[in-house]
C-alpha cells in the first residue's frame, strides 16, 4: 500500500482517543470540500500503527460523530488493513455547509483546522443562501421592458430559427420574463446597456511582458454576446497568428486553437457566479493565456470529475439554454473534452473563488506550415506589416489591382504602388506581364 499523506481532504489519527479532534477535521474538510477521508491508526506523519477496532469501537465512532456534527452526516466506517495492521477508515460527505462540530466551525487550510470568525460564518451562509436562488432566473426590480433591446432579440431569434413576435411575447417564450418581470438575464443578454443594472456585465483584459509589468489594459462593457467576441477579438489580436495555404488560399493559423479558447470564453460566462461583482478577466503572457471566471465549481463538483465525465450540472440554467439555442454551446458537457482535444496541454484550475483555464502559448515558428521556413523568416525579416499585407493579397489574388489592394487594407495607391517597389527591390515580387491582362508573383 502506497504512503497516504494528511492534505486538505485526508486527516489521520494515531487513536480514537483523538476522536473529538478528529471531529473537528472532519467539519473544516465539509466546509471546504464536502468531502473527505478520515483513518485512525496512522500518525499525522504517514506512520502506520494500528488500531484496535471491534464493532462496539466501530459503533463509538459513528455515534460520537453523529452526536457532535451539525447539520448530521451519515458517513461510512470500516477497518482496512495497511501492511498487515488494522486501521479504521471513515468516509464521509455532506452539502449543507456551514458544518459545526461542538457548536463551532471550522475550515480546512492545507493540513490545519481553522476556526471560522463570524464573519467568515456569515459570509459562508449568504453564500449558500445565494446558490439555492439562481442568478439568472431572479427579477431584476429596476428592469423594464424599454431597458431591453429589439434589434438583439431579433437577431438572437434569426440564429435559433424563430419569429419576433412582440417584444413581450418573444421574451415569455424564451423564458426571460418571471411572474410577469424581467430577470436578471434577460438584462444580461439583450439588455441596452446592462452595466447599468450590473456591474458584473464587464470584461477585463489585459496584456503582460513579465507578470508584474502590465504593457496593455482594456476594459469592455455590454451584453454576454458582445464580450464573448470581444474577448475573442483582444486574443487574436496579441497572440501570434501563423498561415497554412490551402491552394491559392490563406488560412490564418492562431497559435492556440481559435475553437478552444472560445469554448472557454463561453464557459467564463456561462458558468461564472453572477452574485459577484467581479468582472471575466483575460490575462495574456509571454507563455501562456489565462481566461478567469469568478465561482468554484458547483455541487461538489471538481477538477477531476468536469475533465473524465460528461457532467451538465450548471449554475446559471437560463443563460446556457440561451447560449445554446444561439448555436454557442454545444451538447451539455463536452465542452471540456473538446478543449482538451484541440490543446491537450490546457490547465483547468480553482484559485482562491475564481476559476481559471489556461492554454499555452506556442512558438511562433511552428505556426507557418505550408511556407517555405527559409522564404518565411527573410520575408519576417525584410518587409513591413503593409508590405506582408501587399504579399498575402497577392499569393491568394495573383491578379489583384492596385487600387483592390488600396480599398482593402486601408492605405493609399501611392503607398501601396511605393511599397510595391520597394518589394521588387527586394526580390520578393515580380510583375509577370503588362499592366493590363498581366500578374502578380510572389518569390
């Protein structure tokens, strides 16, 4: 039998004379994670001892438990042998935070029983209060009907196949009016300008050279759909964009997978807790991209269980129904999967009351398939961005004009034709032909 260790979810005793103590792990591990294993007969230091265990012991220990614990837990208590020696296992569970043993509560810090102020104790009970009213189905009592816009409804309707009918109509249908009121998520989704009623309509993102110097910072207000593309969007913008040529074609090639950070954009806010005030945060490294939601796991959910199950449990019901009749959520519980399928090295991890998903950033090198590697650098090298611009139009277009290429990038026909030449200098490009009836080579 391999070494069990004490952690935030194992506490080990030496005896049940240390049954009371014991007690006292057991509450701060529900209040923590809900779950968790307790075993007499094991020092604190991984050193198995024993424990003499008859079934009048076996029945002491559940009865002191039951007696000492609120609310009840009902956990299971059996011997186990460990290297020939008899140990008693307890496994227990509860969901009805807070748990208090002896009439005090405690929570679990690494290895160590930490008694809760009242403050934290009243924070811990608002915050259950809290789980068991959702979010998104609640009223928002400032909300009226003018405070919601048609143009978004009706193009909400337009993807999911449906017809506008009244503003009214339409919003009952959907499901976003309760006992004739608007909820929170109707605001949220098609709101005019939803962070005048929530502050938790905001997107924060921002860019770092090291992970204390901040080099760009932007913030976005609006509705959930506008800021899933705007986290997009500040994406792609700062991470490297590599090509493929597909034909005569070109394929931008982002260095992490367009479909799995948007996954996770979605799930930011799909999934996030919106009793918070805190904002779906985008922080982008040298290495790495982090997408931030505020909330834990629900349900006693964890990291483990969301990445090897196909789970469906979600904390804000009406917005996913919305996002998934918007064609942006696919079957419940594959999203994780399909994010790990198309970046196999992204982390999911929970960080204080947040929930973070990160991918990892690759080298830009391996992002120019399809191109020549040497051809590639010098052209890296050499050229400036509207000249690359010049170069990209004219490999997917070889008879593209001048004024074409003007309208497109947004720069002058006497920039472009002096950039053209400054090319040709180069020995990038060469004009096949006459003006008229000729073409466009790029070397």
């Amino acid at each position: 039998m391999g070494e069990i260790t004490e952690s935030e979810q194992v506490e080990l005793k030496r005896s049940t004379a240390e049954l009371k103590e014991a007690i006292i792990s057991m509450v701060a591990i529900l209040n923590k994670h809900k779950k968790g294993t307790l075993y007499f007969g094991i020092t604190n230091n991984g050193v198995i001892v024993g424990q003499h265990a008859s079934e009048a012991t076996l029945r002491e220990i559940s009865q002191t438990i039951a007696n000492n614990i609120e609310p009840k837990v009902y956990p299971e208590v059996r011997t186990e042998t460990m290297n020939a020696k008899t140990c008693v296992k307890v496994t227990f569970e509860g969901h009805e935070q807070p748990y208090f043993a002896y009439g005090r509560a405690y929570m679990r810090v690494a290895d160590e029983d930490k008694r809760l102020s009242a403050k934290e104790l009243e924070n811990m009970i608002v915050k259950k209060n809290k789980d068991k009213i959702a979010w998104d189905t609640d009223i928002c009592k400032r909300a009226q009907l003018f405070d919601i816009d048609k143009k978004k409804i009706q193009h909400f309707l337009a993807i999911s196949g449906r017809q506008f009918d009244t503003l009214k109509n339409t919003l009952e249908k959907t499901g976003l009016v309760k006992e004739d009121k608007i909820t929170n998520a109707a605001i949220l989704l098609f709101g005019k300008r939803p962070t005048d009623l929530f502050l938790q309509a905001r997107l924060r993102c921002a860019v770092f050279s090291t992970p204390e110097t901040l080099i760009d910072m932007q913030d976005f207000e609006d509705d959930i759909f506008s800021l899933i593309d705007c986290a997009e969007k500040y994406i792609l913008k700062n991470i490297h964009i590599g090509m493929k040529l597909e034909g005569l074609r070109r394929v931008d090639v982002p260095e992490i997978n367009k479909e799995a950070f948007r996954e996770a954009i979605i799930n930011a806010f799909c999934h996030r807790d919106y009793w918070s005030l805190d904002s779906v945060d985008i922080a982008i490294f040298k290495n790495r991209v982090e997408i931030k939601s505020p909330g834990l796991l629900i349900s006693g959910l964890t990291i483990k269980d969301i990445q090897t199950k196909q789970v469906s449990e979600r904390r804000n019901e009406l917005i996913a129904k919305t996002l998934k009749e918007a064609d942006l959520v696919e079957s419940w519980g594959t999203g994780i999967r399909k994010m790990r399928t198309l970046e196999p090295k992204m982390r999911l991890e929970e960080v204080g009351s947040h929930f973070i998903t990160t991918f990892m950033r690759k080298e830009e090198e391996t992002l120019k398939e399809g191109i020549d590697e040497k051809v590639t650098e010098e052209v890296t090298e050499e050229v400036t961005e509207n000249q690359q611009k010049i170069l990209d139009h004219m490999r997917i277009n070889a008879v593209i004009t001048v004024k074409e290429i003007s309208v497109s990038i947004g720069v002058s026909e006497r920039k472009i034709k002096k950039n053209i030449a400054k090319l040709k200098t180069k020995g990038l490009l060469e004009r096949i032909g006459p003006d008229k009836g000729g073409h466009w080579k790029v070397k």
